[in-house]
C-alpha cells in the first residue's frame, strides 16, 4: 500500500500497479492501437494513391502520431487515467495527490512513451518500472502521475471497541482540533489489535497513546479511568462529531406513529485497570440485556 496525501491533506491507502499489470495493460492497448493504425494505413494509401512520394510519406507520419500517440493522449484524457487496456486490468492513472489526471498529465506521459515504449519497444519502461518503488516509468515522474489498482480485494473492517458507558458524553467538551492524523491512526490500531498484544506491553502502549493524547487536547487523563477506555471514549467522540458534522447535526424528524424497537445488545468489551488483569476480554450480555422489547416510544410531531 502507498499513502498518498490528497490536497484537502487526506490521506489516501492506495495500491500501486507493478510491472506485469502495468506490461499486461499497455498490450492491450498497443494491439488495438496497432489494429486502429493499419485499418487507416490501408484507408489512407488507398486515397491517396495518386500523391506523389513526399505527400504520401506526410500523411503516412501525420497517421502514426495521430493514431498511435494522439489516440491514447485522448483517450486517457477523457477517461480520466483510464485506456481500454487499464480498464481491462482494473488500473487507472492518478496524479501523485491521488486526484484525476488532466490533459498536460496524459501529454506529458504520451510524449515520453514515444521514447521508451515505441521506440525502445519498452525496454526503458520496463527498467524504470522495476527501480522505481511505486512501480512508476520515466512518463509517470515527468507528468508527476502514478499508476493504481482500482479493484483490490476488500478486507474486514476493523472493530474499534466501544467505551464504559459510563465514559459516554464525559469528553463532549475537549478540544480535538490539535491531534495529528498520525496519533489518531495509531490509537485506532492499537484499540482493534489490543486483545492480541501481551498484557504488559499493551498497558505501556495504552498508557503512551493517552499521554500523547491528553498533551495535544490540554487536558489531563481522568483519575482512575484504564487508559485503553480513555482513548476509546475520545474516539467516540471524534467519531460523533464526524457524523453530526457530515450529517448536519441530525436529519428530518420521524412521522408520528413511529415505533421504534430497541437493538439486542452487543458484546461489551472490559477494560484491564492494571497491567495484571490480562488483556480485554469480551463479556457476553446478560439474558435481560439480550433482547429488551420494543419501547413503543412516539417521538413528538
């Protein structure tokens, strides 16, 4: 995976596309090319029979770079980063912030190709995409495009471990604005790996992250509360304060006679209050938790 940095300084996980789909893609597209350019080649000499030799050796250049480097120019300009051989490969071209390429990225990277692929039947392409660590040809760093996988395979998404609920809304008044994206990830991952970590070494990491944490918001851990709860409890609320941001603070109000039925109730983790108690478990709930009825509750027109 290569981390790309949008211009709205969002980090994009993106899969670099290396040499044999990258070689698999540029076939495709050099056959059709090669098939495009002999049907007018043919459509050509035979109107233009009665030209002179000058003219029919003009017209025979003005064809192959229409054909074989206008052609993908265009098409990769229109499509956005995507020929019919990429399509085929699943692969799109984007710029190195991860955004859609335009017409002076695919010029710069047909103009290029012309030397390392055509003319050099891509040897050079084949060298610089195997030194390069994003798989990327000399075009690709002259245009400054990189080229990805658009159909990877989708992984689980990782579960974050909810708080006490007795830590719900405590942290509704912090001010989040300070913290990195690194910190964030990194106490994101270890909150969905934490039951895998020793139980030490998880209690030292724990203890890290919520240091790093309470320094950037300026205000202290509370007393008494395991720091593995305190950093779900924030992210919790980082989280609440993403949805009410996206979502406007709330949508349209229900129609009256909505019923609404209460959810069973998930599994609780519980939170280790010292480096001795182990790591996380899970407590299953209990038989009056499992499935409360419906509150029949009518929320107010």
């Amino acid at each position: 995976m290569s981390e790309l940095v949008t211009g709205e300084a969002v980090a994009l996980e993106l899969r670099p596309a290396k040499l044999p789909s990258r070689g698999l893609a540029v076939l495709i597209d050099l056959v059709l090319a090669w098939a495009v350019y002999l049907g007018v080649t043919v459509t050509i000499v035979a109107s233009t029979s009665s030209l002179d030799d000058a003219a029919a050796a003009a017209v025979a250049v003005a064809s192959f770079v229409l054909v074989l480097v206008g052609g993908p120019i265009a098409v990769e300009t229109l499509s956005h980063g995507r020929s019919l051989g990429k399509m085929a490969c699943g692969l799109r071209v984007v710029r190195d912030d991860g955004g859609p390429i335009r017409f002076r990225h695919a010029l710069v990277r047909g103009a290029v190709g012309v030397v390392e692929i055509l003319l050099t039947f891509g040897v050079v392409a084949c060298i610089a995409s195997l030194v390069s660590a994003r798989g990327r040809r000399l075009g690709d760093v002259f245009a400054g495009t990189l080229v990805v996988r658009e159909r990877v395979p989708a992984g689980r998404t990782p579960f974050i471990p909810p708080p006490p609920p007795w830590l719900a809304g405590r942290f509704s008044g912090l001010d989040l604005s300070g913290v990195p994206d690194g910190l964030w990830l990194a106490i994101r991952q270890y909150l969905t790996r934490m039951g895998q970590l020793d139980p030490q070494v998880g209690w030292t990491m724990a203890e890290r992250l919520a240091g790093d944490l309470a320094e950037r918001t300026g205000a202290p851990a509370p007393q008494g509360v395991p720091p593995a709860a305190y950093l779900a409890a924030v992210v919790q609320e980082r989280q609440a304060r993403d949805a009410r941001r996206a979502f406007g603070g709330g949508g349209a109000a229900p129609a009256a006679g909505t019923v609404y039925e209460a959810p069973a109730a998930p599994a609780r983790p519980v939170y280790p209050e010292h480096p001795a108690a182990g790591p996380p478990v899970v407590r299953e709930p209990r038989d009056a938790e499992a499935a409360p009825p419906g509150t029949g509750f009518v929320p107010p027109a």
